[in-house]
C-alpha cells in the first residue's frame, strides 16, 4: 500500500497561479477603464440638455443676478444657475461615497486612488467567477459518468417526504392553521422592524438557538436590514421542521428521516451561507476589493480537484501536522502486525505497573490517533502516567485486496490475535480491554463468543460511546435503508471492493452540517480565509477505507436488523448471546453525542449478564471521551445502579465535575492486579518491528 498525502500544499502558497493571475488582472483593467470614461463623457451632455429647456422657462433677469439668493426651485431648474456660475453653487453636504450604489456616490468624483480601488474590486469579481466557473465545469465533467451525479434522488428520500406530505395533505385543517400560524409570525416580525425603525424599542421575534454560531457577527442584530433576513429566515425554517416534525400516524423511521432531510435543506438555505446576505463576508469583499471572494474561489476550485471532482471541503490546514511528528507521538513500538493490524506497545513512564495490561480497540473506521493527539489531553499518555502499560491496536487502511474482510476475520485476526499477542510480550494470561465506537461493537460480540468457548482471557471490558442495541442508534439510522445500501454497494464495486474515506468523511459531516460543512463553506469560500490549524479535524479527514465485505455485514446486520441485541447474530457458527457475558464492564456514554446517543448505549449496557458500570459525560461522541483531567472541562455523572431507563438512572446519579478519566481508573486499577515492574517494549518476549506510530496508520486513502 502506498502512502498518499490527505491534501495539496497550501493554500497561502498559490505559485502556480502567479502568471495567470497576472494576466487575468491586466486583461480586467482594461476592460474596466473603458467603461469608466465612458461614462464621464455621457454625464456632460446631460448637463446641457437639461439646461437649454430650463433656461427657457427661467426669467432673464433674475438668472442674471449675482448676488440675490436662489429661491426655492424644482431640482431642475438649479442646474443652469450651476452651469453658468459654478464658482457660485452650494457645496455639497453629502461627500462623494466611492462605492457604486451608495448615497452621494459620482463617479465624476472619483479621485485616482479610488477608481483604482473600484477597478481592483471590478477585476477579482470577474477573475473570481470565471475561477468558479472553471471549477464547476470540470467537476461537472469529471463527475457526469458516475451513478450518485445522476440519480434524482441521492438521499432515496423521495417515499418518506412522499408519505408525510401526503398526510399534511389529508388535514387541510392542520394546514390551514400552519399556514394562519406562519402568516401570524411574520406579522409580528413586520410590526417589530416597524417599530425598530421609528426608534421605538422592539425585541426580536425569534432568535437563533443556543450554540448557534451562523449569525455571531453584531450586523445580524445591530443592522435592521439584516437583522430581518435573519428572523425571516429562523421562523421560515423552525415553521418547516415543526411542520413535517408534528404530522401524526408517520412510521417512525419515514418521520425521522423527513426530519433529517429538512434540517439539512433549511441549513443549506440559511442566509449566512450567501454573499448578498452575510453582512462580513460582504465587509471583507468590500474591505479587500473582492480578493477575498477571488481566494476563497480558487479555495474552491483546489477542493474540488482534491475531491475528484466532488468538494471535499478543507477543513484544516493539512500541511501543520505529521503522524509521528506532532500528533501520534507517544513513544513505543509495533511487537506484532497482521494483515489487520498492527498492535503497538507504549514505553512506560512509572518505574511500576499493573500486572494485567490493557488492550485498546479502537473503531477501524478512523486512526487510533485520536487517543494520542498532543501531549497533554492524550489518553494513551495519561494511562502510561498512571501505571498501565497500554497495547493499541492500529487497524490497517484496507485496499482492494481486503475487499473480501469478513466480521469474523477481524474477530480472529483483531481482537484474538491481539489479546494473545499482548499477552505473550506481558506475560499473562489474561488482558483488560477497551472497545471504542465500532471497535466496542466487535468486542462485544467476541465477548460472547469467547463465552462459548470458554475462553476467559479478557478479565474486564470498557466500552467508550459502542452501541450493542441498534434500535434506537443515532442518525446513521438514516443512511442504512435497502435502497441505500444498494447504492453504497454499487460505489464500492466502483472502487474495486473499498469504500473510499472521503465517503464515509461527506457521512459523518453530513450528521453535523452548519458545524464541519457550512461554517467552512463560509470561511473558506465567502470569506476567502485558510481553516485554522486544529488537530482533531486533521484526524476527522484522516478516513480509512471499508472493505465491502465488513462494511455491508456491519451495516446490515447491526443497524439494518439489530441481530446482536435480538440474539440472532452468528459468528464463526457460534449464536451470540450477551446475556451469557459474565465478564465486569464498563460503560461510557456522552450526554450529546449524534452517533452513539445516551440512550441506544445504556440499551446495550443492560444486555450483558455480569456486572455492569455505566457513566455519562458531557459533551460529545470526541470530546466526551478525549477529555483529558487536566482540561478541567465539562462534567460526568455516576451511579452504581443499573435501573430499567436512562432517564431512571439519570434521575439519581450524582454529578461531578472535569473528566471521567479518574473515575474510570478507579474501576480499572480494582481489575488489574498487583505491581510488577515496568515492562519496556524493546525487551519483551516479541522482536519489535517498527517504532510507534507504525506505518499502518501512516497510510491515507
């Protein structure tokens, strides 16, 4: 497999547009200047033939008049007085306003600094379309073969808003009284900005929910004008999703899909997504004479041809980090790989340790380096720090000649490989383990079948936000119809077997648009800015390849028909049974997170027979994990017991602030043995292959 970097070079660094751009400015003057003179030359005729008429209706004597005031006139007849005696005339109150449209704007008045300004600005909005223009017609080219570019309706959407739109239909009385309801807020809108205008104190009808960070910028509350787009837009759009989210008698799953559907069309049409709308992309267009809209095109233009034709939008600068160099590097070594895997060991940093180790898994869908980012909120450092000596499995980044991968291949070849890898170099016989996201998910099911067999290596369990119960899984739900599939199915036989990770990236982006697809719209495209360095959106670029084989079983029989939870899942002829699951685990959920929510991960917590721990954090399916204790952020809650509902346990756990972390290693320390001395990876029973990171997580799609 050869390695390929995530993106081009930088942005700031634009040599191979120099002559073009050169070229293109030149060829814009000239064609700017011509249209400046011709209308200085049309503006005097004007002046004379308004004064001919004029003279004739204004008396003589009076015209000739030096010193007698002028009388109040109609605007025409000022003109002769100003022509025949302009030493004469008032000055003007209203300065010249160099920009066109704006009140006392004449181009007469322009001084050479500020025609110059209107002609750089005239120059970068033509370079700036024909740049876009360019770019959308090759991806367009590039993208006109492929089924997704042809279908009607790539969300397979179409029979759910069918269904609830044809309900809505059914109760003309529901819409009659939307409609009476929507007409009722904008009126109370109308007579707000009414209000506002003559000076009268007036509060916003609506305003934008808490987190919302599309309308920070002051002009959206200080401006009336736009100020009024965007309370027109926030009850037009909370009026939709209200309106498909309230129709009754919809098969749940239709309703949540139609919800998901709108949520994603009223974000995409939120007036701070468009130039002639978003009052600070419109300074800075202004404030850098529209060199700002010709970068943030030519932003465009490179990440359409860094997608392949389809916008792969930046969400960081990929050039400021290194695997190995500034992110993922915690020292240790690769003591074992696989076609799956390669198993890395983290030196120690206490002169003693546990004498049970700990075995990570994290998912395969992204790199294990989300566990090792910086320093200081790397989980993989702080375990070294407390005396566990840490095995991490780094999964391979799959091409065509894993397309065949089975679940089961990464059972044996993951999880059971690994455990006994660890072990031979700890010299143990059983492991503590940890399963993250999909990596619990496959860790639960090997749980299960090691029961069966009577294998008990694995002396205790952790589940960072896994889903065991899919039944009430978080919006991938959506992604995972039959038709969808199908589609997902054809795109992987397209790519020889492998779903690329700019897919299963668009997924997961899709899942949070105005926060990781519309904010950098703006600050990329209409702003004309770079992202900002950040190292956790270089890892969520950072996507694995799926096998086909893995990926559609995961899929279908996990979120399509939630067979482990019902107990109909086999593996390796073995039915899995989590209720047979003695073995202790631990639970962590995220009180906000979109893909593994709350309450599908404590379904999956009562399903194992042992004893069960289960701990909710704050924040998010990252954040709510990767919280380092030093941050000193968000909180958690605890509660040993284990009732019916989440929302039963939730009302008697106890709150406590900053990480989870510590109390995680409370439960873990009680499960991992005496102190034995600290085992260095380079002496242990298995020949290191490579230093850490490895090379398989160094490999991108």
């Amino acid at each position: 497999m050869s390695e390929q970097p995530v993106g081009k070079s930088k942005r700031g660094a634009k040599a191979g547009k120099s002559k073009a751009k050169g070229s293109g400015k030149a060829a814009a003057k000239s064609a700017v200047k011509p249209a400046v003179v011709e209308t200085q030359a049309v503006a005097k005729p004007k002046a004379k033939k308004i004064e001919k008429p004029v003279a004739v209706a204004a008396p003589p004597p009076k015209a000739a008049k030096p010193k007698a005031a002028p009388r109040p006139k109609p605007a025409p007849s000022l003109a002769p007085e100003a022509a025949a005696k302009p030493a004469a005339a008032p000055q003007p109150q209203v300065q010249p306003d160099p920009r066109p449209g704006a009140p006392g704007f004449d181009p007469k008045t322009l001084t050479a600094e500020q025609r110059d300004a209107l002609e750089k600005l005239s120059a970068n909005l033509a370079r700036a379309a024909l740049t876009a223009q360019g770019a959308i017609a090759e991806a367009a080219l590039r993208q006109a073969d492929r089924p997704a570019a042809l279908s009607p309706d790539p969300m397979h959407v179409a029979p759910a808003l069918t269904d609830v739109m044809g309900r809505i239909a059914a109760q003309p009385d529901r819409m009659v009284r939307a409609q009476a309801d929507l007409f009722q807020r904008y009126m109370e809108l109308w007579q707000s900005a009414a209000r506002r205008a003559s000076g009268e104190p007036s509060e916003p009808v609506v305003s934008p929910a808490k987190g919302d960070k599309r309308f920070a910028d002051p002009d959206w509350s200080d401006n009336p004008v736009f100020d009024v787009i965007k309370q027109s837009y926030l009850v037009t759009s909370n009026w939709l999703n209200a309106l498909v989210s309230d129709v009754p008698g919809v098969e749940p799953m239709n309703k949540r899909r139609v919800e998901f559907f709108m949520k994603m069309l009223t974000d995409a049409f939120s007036p701070s997504n468009f130039l002639v709308s978003n009052p600070a992309a419109l300074r800075e267009a202004m404030a850098t004479h529209g060199e700002s809209l010709l970068r943030g095109m030519e932003n465009f233009a490179e990440d359409l041809e860094r997608g392949g034709g389809q916008l792969a939008i930046s969400q960081t600068d990929y050039e400021m980090f290194k695997i190995g160099e500034n992110v993922a590097t915690a020292p240790g070594k690769v003591v074992f790989q696989n076609e799956v895997l390669q198993l890395l060991q983290f030196t120690p940093t206490t002169e003693q340790v546990y004498e049970i180790p700990l075995v990570i898994f994290p998912p395969w869908i992204n790199k294990f380096y989300i566990l090792d980012l910086r320093p200081e909120n790397s989980m993989i450092r702080w375990l070294t720090a407390q005396g566990v000596t840490v095995f991490v499995a780094s999964w391979v980044n799959p091409d065509q000649s894993l397309a065949t991968k089975t679940f089961e291949d990464y059972m044996q070849e993951g999880i059971y490989e690994a455990t006994a890898a660890a072990m031979k170099q700890a010299g143990v016989d059983r492991v503590n383990t940890v399963g993250y996201c999909i990596g619990g998910t496959l860790l639960s099911a090997t749980l299960s079948h090691m029961q069966a067999r009577g294998d008990t290596r694995i002396n205790s369990a952790t589940f960072f936000a896994a889903q065991q119960d899919f039944a009430e899984a978080g919006d991938l739900l959506l992604f995972t119809n039959e038709d969808w599939l199908n589609d997902l199915e054809q795109r992987m036989d397209a790519g020889g077997g492998v779903l690329s990770g700019q897919s299963m990236a668009d997924t997961f982006n899709a899942l949070r648009s105005n926060d990781l697809i519309w904010s950098f719209f703006v600050n990329n495209y209409l702003m004309g800015k770079e992202p900002k360095p950040f190292d956790l959106l270089f890892w969520n670029s950072d996507q694995t390849r799926m096998p086909k084989t893995l990926h559609m079983f995961y899929l279908r029989k996990f979120y399509g028909e939630n067979a482990m939870a019902k107990g109909e899942l086999v593996l390796d002829n073995v039915r899995i049974d989590l209720s047979q699951v003695k073995t202790p685990v631990y639970v962590q959920s995220s009180k906000e997170d979109h893909i593994a929510p709350a309450r599908s991960v404590y379904r999956g917590a009562k399903l194992f027979g042992g004893p069960v721990t289960f701990t909710l954090a704050g924040s998010g399916h990252i954040a709510g994990v990767i919280n380092a204790p030093v941050a000193q952020k968000y909180q958690h809650w605890t509660n040993s017991d284990l009732p019916a509902t989440v929302e039963e346990w939730m009302a008697d756990a106890k709150e406590a602030p900053g990480s989870w972390w510590p109390h995680w290693k409370t439960w873990l320390a009680e499960r991992s043995g005496k102190m034995v001395p600290a085992r260095d990876p380079a002496k242990g029973p298995l020949k290191p292959l490579e230093d850490a990171p490895g090379s398989y997580v160094k490999v991108k799609s």
